[in-house]
C-alpha cells in the first residue's frame, strides 16, 4: 500500500537561528516510489547527518524572515499495524539522555 507524506512548515524567525530539523522518514526503513525531498525556502547552506541513533538530521541556520520547510514523499507499507509494547513507559522529557557531541557540533 502507498501513503502519501509530507509537510508545509512555516517559521517568522527574528534573528538569525540555529535549527536541528529531525523531519525525515528513517533511513532505509521503507520503500519509496517517490522519494522525500527536503525544500528549504529561502535557501540557506545546511548539512544532512545520520546522529548516533541512526536517524537523518538537517542542520542549518535560519535566516531572518519566513523560513519556509516542505517535503512530499509517498511510502510503500505493508498494511499491517505497528507492534504495540502495552508495558512501555513514557520517560519525561527532563530525564532523556543528552548526546553531547551533537549539541557540541551546533555551539
């Protein structure tokens, strides 16, 4: 079965900021017909990175002014539902772990 995806994100960034953009599918964890394209607006020089746990990341500085982030992707999936760990606990946000050389990379 294909499912479209994607978004249109918008942004009225004030000063010039820092952005880690976790918005892409999992690497290599679908079939894609159509694959997913990232579309900075304006653009701005920006870094695609695998971080430790194997997840895609973009790294960029916003400029002043609209910033604009869109992507559209189909998936191929099998239809059937995700496993569900009914015994899985949330965690806070306060006690996640931090990944120290990736808030190093980005200060």
């Amino acid at each position: 079965m294909n499912i479209r995806i994607g978004y249109d994100l918008r942004f009225d960034v004030p000063a010039p900021t820092p952005m880690l953009l976790l918005l892409h599918t999992l690497p290599n964890g679908y079939a894609m017909p159509k694959p997913e394209t990232l579309v900075i607006e304006p653009q701005v020089p920006h870094q695609v990175f695998l971080d430790h746990h194997g997840n895609r990341c973009t790294r960029l500085e916003a400029p002043p002014g609209e910033l604009k982030l869109t992507n559209d992707a189909i998936v191929t999936v099998d239809g059937k539902h995700d496993l569900v760990a009914f015994d899985a606990i949330e965690d806070p946000v306060n006690e996640l772990p931090v990944c120290y050389d990736i808030l190093q990379s980005l200060g």
